[in-house]
C-alpha cells in the first residue's frame, strides 16, 4: 500500500523595481500548503534569504510544521542578497544600509502585502537575521517602529550604532518581542575583514541593554559556534516564538 503523499508549501517569486537601491530585486514568498486569500497572515521577512533557504533548509522545516493543522500559519518572505554588497546593506555604517532599509521598510513590505493576503499592521510583520543580517535587522525596526514590531536574532554581529539607537529608543521598544540566540564559542568569530570579533560578549551587551529598555527578550546560549549548523537546529524554537508572538 502506498503513503498518501503530504501537501506542501509552494514559493513565489516577486520581483520588486527598487526606486532605493537603483535595481530590480526579488524576494521569495514561501506560502504554506492551505494558504487562502479568504484570510489574512502575519509575515516573517528574512535577510540573507537565499542562505537560510539552502543551508538553513527552512523551506523543508516549513513544510514538515505546516502538516500540524494546530499550527498558527503565517508567510515567509526570503530576501536574498548580493553578497558582494551584503556588508554595504547590511552594515550600520555601510553605503547603501539606509537605502536597504528604505526598500525593505517602503518598498518590499508593500509589494508583499499588494500580492498576497497579509495583515497590514506592524504587529503581524516580524523580521528574522542572523549574524549582520540580524543587525540590519534591528536597525531596520528601529527605523520604522511602526512597521515591524519583531524581532528575532541569530548571532547578532552588532556595532556601536546599534547600541546608540537603541538606548535612544528606550522604552518604546518595550512592546516589541525579541527572539535572541547566541553560541558560547562565538568569542573569537573571524570576520571577513580579518578581524576577531567577540559575538558572545555583543550579544550580552545587546540582551541587557534591551532589558533596560523593558523588552521581554526570550534569549538563550547554546555551545555552538558562529555557523548554518547552529542557525539551523534554532529554527523551529524561532518559528515558535514567532508563531506565538503574532496571533490575531
């Protein structure tokens, strides 16, 4: 006798003309197996979106979750980058990071929720990164509080700036949920510019710093190591977060 075979998700691909970033950029929509337009989604968006599709394998995660019917449903906007200029986006400090954060805050969030049926209200709209992706994504919530309203954070590789604006912030940011994560053998990451960064110590840092703020921050270490590994056994934890924080 053969196995009925299970459903699963599809993903779309949305092309968006960037007025920002002077290119056309797509983003990859992953909608669950029952997904209707009779009915309104929150949305998780990813930076490093391609990476967390192939190495974080998060499309098979999704599919195998979604089989649970008691599971809250929601879309997954994948935002991939060019990894020539990701630390130019990416980074606080870098050229085009206001530009990225422009277009993901005023162009990618309309187009997504143009095409497909999501609440259009910052509660439902949650921002996942990991590394330097997770620091624009920070910044990019603390630049439109009013559009995102959480956060979850992978091994955040944060700098100076992010701390500046968010002890500006201050208790504004007491109503956002934060889903933070780092791995005790982070204190000595190599970065690509050479330099030895602790990412253990910054996300302690980052962790009090939001406390003080009033964030409810679920945060935890683990004995792993900056890598997709780690980021990828994480996933469902932050599915759960993300999934318990946004129902409506």
């Amino acid at each position: 006798m053969s196995l009925e075979k299970q459903p699963t998700g599809t993903v779309e691909r949305v092309e968006i003309q960037s007025q920002f970033l002077g290119e056309t950029r797509e983003a990859h929509v992953y909608l669950p197996h029952n997904y209707s337009p009779l009915y309104k989604y929150p949305v998780l968006y990813i930076n490093d979106g391609s990476d967390y599709e192939s190495m974080g394998r998060m499309i098979t995660l999704l599919n195998e979750r979604f089989q649970d019917r008691n599971q809250r449903r929601f879309l997954v906007v994948f935002t991939p980058v060019d990894k020539s200029v990701r630390r130019e986006e990416y980074h606080p400090e870098g050229s085009k990071h206001k530009a990225y954060v422009r277009f993901f805050a005023d162009e990618l969030v309309p187009a997504i929720e143009e095409r497909f049926t999501a609440f259009p209200m910052g509660p439902a709209r949650g921002i996942l990164g990991s590394s330097l992706g997770a620091t624009a994504a920070l910044h990019t919530l603390l630049t439109y509080p009013r559009k995102f309203h959480y956060l979850a954070l992978q091994s955040g590789a944060f700098r100076d700036s992010s701390y500046a604006e968010v002890e500006a912030a201050g208790k504004s940011l007491a109503t956002v949920p934060v889903y933070q994560v780092v791995g005790l053998q982070e204190e000595n990451f190599q970065s690509s510019s050479g330099k030895t960064i602790d990412i253990l110590a910054l996300n302690r840092k980052m962790r009090d710093l939001l406390q003080t703020c009033g964030v409810d921050v679920d945060y935890a270490e683990y004995d792993k190591d900056h890598t997709w590994g780690f980021w990828q056994e994480d996933l469902p934890r932050v599915l759960d977060h993300f999934a318990r924080h946004t129902s409506f």
